[in-house]
C-alpha cells in the first residue's frame, strides 16, 4: 500500500500524469518541503490578516480616544478595513496571474506590515482610516491567496492538512483577537496591537521568498482584464458592506445616505452578475455556485462566518455592557473560545481519515449551535463561570466545522477555477460576518425595546411591590447625601428604570444567542445536503 502512496496522490493531483514513478518524479515539488513552507507562510498572513479585525475592535475606544475621534466617527476605523479587505479578496486571483503569485503576495505581506506600523504612528481620524484602509487592502490580499496556494500546491489526500492549517485563522483568529487585543491594550499601549504584527509578519515574508517560484508576470493581461465585472464589483461591496457597517447607527433607511448606498449596492451587484455570467473570461465564475458541494458549501460557509463574527461581536459588547469588564477582562473569558481550537484544529485531518467528513461538519455545527443555545437563558449574574463551558463547546464545534468544510466545497474544483472558488469561499464568509454583525446590532436594539416595554407594564407605581421598593430606594437615597425627598424620588424611579433596561438588554443578548443558534442549524441542514467527495474518504487514500 505504501509503494502506491505517492502515486496515487500525484493522481489526485495532476491527473493528467502517468502512474509510473519516473513519471510521478516531476510532482515531487507539490508536496515538497517547499511547498509546505509556502503554505505555512500564507497560511500565516492569513491569520494576521483576519486577526486584525479583531484585535482592533477590542481597543477601538482606546484608539478613539487617542486621535480625538467620536464614538460615531471612530467606527470607520474598522469600516475602511473591512471595506477594502472584501473589495480586494475576490480581485486577488486575478491580480495575482498578472503580476505572478510570488510578486503579489510578496509586496502585499510587505506593505501589510509598512501599513500596520504606520497605523500606530496615526496623529489624526483621517490618517488612521486612510492608513487602516490600505492595510485592508494588503492584507486581504493574503487571505485567499493562502487558501488558492492549498489548494494547488497541495495534491487532494495532504488538503486537509492545509486546511486545518488554514482554519486557524478563519475560526482560531477571530476568537482569540479580543484576547491578544485586550491585553496589549492594558499593558502595553494600543498602539502594540499593530506593533504585534512586525515579528510574524517578518518571518511569513522570509517563508514565502525562499519557498515561490518566480514567474514572469503577465501584464497583458490587464488588457483583457473583465473590467467592468472589477468596477460593479468593487463599487457594490463597498457599498454594501458600508450600509452593513453604518446602517444600524444611522437608522438603516431612515437616512437618506444609507437608502442612496443601499441603491448603488443593488444596482451595481446586479450589473456584476449579469456581467459575471456573460462574458467569456469573467473575473469570478459564478457557475461553480450551480455545483452541489460548492453552492451548499458556500451557503454553510455564509451561515458560519455570520455566526463566527456575530458570537465574537456580542459578548464582548454583553461583558462590557451588563458586566462592566474591560477589554483584558474581556479577552480572558473569550480565550476560552480561542485556545481550545489551537489543540483542536491539528486532529481534524484524521478525523477526517476516520469519519465521513459530512458528519464531522454536522457534528461542528450541531455543538456551535449548542454553545449559542446555552445562552438563552442568561441572568444577571451570568459572567465569567456561567459563560466558560458555553465557550469551551463553541470552541470545539468551530474546530471541527472548518477544514472538513472547506475540503468538501472545494472537491473537484479544476486548477483553472481555483482563484474563483477561493475568492467565493472567503468573501462570503467575511460578508456573512458583516450581514451578521449588522442584524445583531438592529436587533439587539429592537429586542431590548420589546423587553423594556413588556417588564414596564409589570412595574407600574400602582403596584404595592413597585412602591415598597422606591421607599427603600428614597430612603437609600437620602441615607447617602440627597437631602431634598423630590430628589431622592426622582433617583429612585430612574434606578428602577435602569435596573429594567438592564434586565431587557440581558433579555435581548438571549435573543440574539438564539437567533445564532438557528442560524448554525440552517448551516447543518446545508452540510447534510453535500455529497461525499471520494477523495477524501480515508484521508484521500483508497
């Protein structure tokens, strides 16, 4: 069985090769040690790529405070980031056949790293947003290029491997960039959270220079370049993603900016698609979303990243708000959605040797949503503790959805619709996130509303309990400085309001664990609808 290892690995790699070994000899480079650090190294930009989401969320107000930006102002911070980072993630095949795979993902990683040190020397709002944009857009760049790289560099069976890799930091990253964030900020200053990206960002550009191959570029390319499909793209997701980002403080339709963006979105995504699916040599080819594993594949992966970033986005605002944890606090109870992962990830390829993938991802998203269903019932002593073991299965569902997932989507994808498939893959991923993150704040607003009014027609003055507690509160009052009685009243009915908008926000969070939830059991009926790729069946080996 071992003498025909490697031959059948050349086969599911480069079908067109005889299964001799002389002639398996010139695939001997696909699995490499070059290959692999190749692989290591993007797979590393990758991480810090989407780690810089994270990390700069948890010190945002921080930030804030230090360039003189407003609270409404100082999202665009993160807004110009993400905006410039899903613009660029479906560009980046393309880009990278012009100017040559070694070329782009060098002069990215390089400016990604130029761009992270400058963004800690911004003076001002406008620098840091311009500055954090083009890190967006260097850095986005490396996310589906580590993906593509796996998935050309690596013959089928090793895949899973890559993956896994790669899996850190689509699920591991996000998880635990509130946790790195949380403490550089503490102790050290915000400005260590772009800092912290000199040391790996150095050592991922060294793997990557001696690992590529240089190839000449192909800058005639550009000429035949689908560049009309490249504007309405680029135009539609930056304004979707805009909307996305500002919606929900602007009152969504309710401002005439956000209806005129929601325009421009609508109309030049539809021109994309028309473009997309008529001309000969699209920029991405949407027609691998009519494949069955690829379309439920993509759907899942969607349901994912609107769960992933959703998760990660409202408990650290639930800690902050309810529990009064600082951003050190916060990242230590989230470490324990991270740090599992990091054990977890690297035995998912041989589960993947022992199991039908389909039931490893149906088994991930069966205990993510578990992990978001065991917070339906929080109190207002629900901290620390209560949020451990909710944490812990979360950890080890997104562990175990993401490299088995990514390997089914992707199975019989041809070398040629690689970059299509990467760029799909990981910009509907990062947009569920956006779609995610924008209904959660909507409807923990609307949610908490709803809560407010319901628990307010129980705690009415009318009622003997309601009076008894704002005699004691009066009297609490006016033990502790108030002398007027108008005035200790007066504080006394606001604290009770407090206590019941305290309680419809807890109400509210609840909800929105819920609505994950559901969202993971949509995701595990779309897993359950892929077939199972051969390849794959016992690791890749038959």
């Amino acid at each position: 069985m071992t003498t025909l290892q490697p031959t059948i690995e050349t086969a599911s790699g480069l079908p067109a090769l005889s299964a001799t070994p002389k002639a398996a000899a010139p695939v001997a480079p696909s699995v490499s040690a070059k290959a692999w650090i190749a692989v290591i190294g993007s797979t590393l930009g990758a991480f810090m790529a989407v780690l810089n989401i994270q990390i700069v969320n948890a010190s945002l107000a921080d930030i804030q405070g230090a360039i003189g930006a407003g609270i409404d102002d100082g999202g665009w911070i993160s807004t110009s980031y993400l905006i410039a980072e899903i613009v660029v993630i479906p560009l980046s095949s393309w880009l990278a056949q012009v100017f040559s795979v070694r070329i782009y993902l060098l002069t990215n990683a390089t400016l990604f790293l130029v761009f992270s040190a400058a963004c800690a020397l911004a003076q001002d709002l406008p620098q840091m947003i311009a500055l954090r944009a083009v890190q967006g857009f260097t850095g986005g760049v490396l996310i589906p290029m580590a993906f593509t790289l796996i998935i050309t560099l690596l013959p089928k069976a090793k895949q899973p491997i890559g993956l896994a890799m790669f899996a850190i930091s689509a699920t591991f990253a996000p998880a635990i960039g509130p946790t790195i964030g949380g403490y550089l900020t503490e102790n050290w200053g915000w400005q260590y959270i772009f800092y912290v990206n000199l040391v790996p960002g150095t050592l991922m550009i060294a793997m990557l220079f001696v690992s590529l191959e240089s190839k000449p570029m192909k800058l005639s390319l550009l000429r035949e370049g689908d560049w009309p499909g490249i504007i309405t793209m680029a135009i539609g997701l930056a304004a979707l993603q805009t909307v996305l980002e500002e919606g929900n403080k602007d009152d969504w339709f309710g401002s005439p900016f956000i209806v005129r963006l929601s325009l421009i979105a609508a109309v030049a995504l539809t021109t994309f698609l028309v473009i997309e699916l008529s001309v000969s040599k699209p920029l991405l080819n949407l027609r691998l979303l009519l494949r069955r594993n690829f379309g439920f594949g993509i759907l899942a992966n969607f349901l994912l990243g609107i769960a992933l970033y959703g998760s990660v986005f409202i408990l650290p605002v639930y800690l902050s708000r309810i529990q009064g944890y600082n951003a050190e606090q916060i990242g230590m109870v989230l470490a324990w959605t991270g740090l599992p992962q990091l054990f977890l990830i690297p035995l998912v390829p041989r589960l993947m040797q022992r199991f039908d993938a389909r039931i490893i991802i149906g088994v991930g998203f069966a205990l993510f949503a578990a992990s978001n269903f065991m917070n339906i019932y929080m109190t207002n002593d629900y901290a620390t503790d209560q949020l451990f073991w909710p944490n812990v299965v979360r950890a080890v569902g997104q562990a175990l959805v993401f490299a088995p997932l990514s390997a089914v989507a992707t199975a019989g994808i041809e070398a040629e619709n690689a970059g299509s498939a990467s760029g799909l893959f990981n910009m509907m991923r990062n947009l569920g996130g956006a779609v995610g993150i924008a209904l959660l704040q909507t409807l923990l607003t609307k949610r908490e509303q709803y809560h407010s009014n319901v628990l307010m027609q129980s705690v009415s003055t009318l009622e003997q309990a309601t009076q008894s507690r704002i005699e004691k509160l009066t009297q609490y009052f006016m033990n502790h400085g108030v002398t007027d009685h108008a005035e200790a009243v007066h504080r006394a009915i606001v604290a009770i309001g407090k206590i019941v908008q305290k309680q419809a926000f807890i109400m509210a969070f609840s909800d929105l664990f819920f609505l994950l939830g559901a969202a993971l059991i949509v995701a595990l009926v779309a897993s359950m609808l892929l077939k199972n790729p051969g390849h794959l069946e016992g690791g890749g080996a038959h």
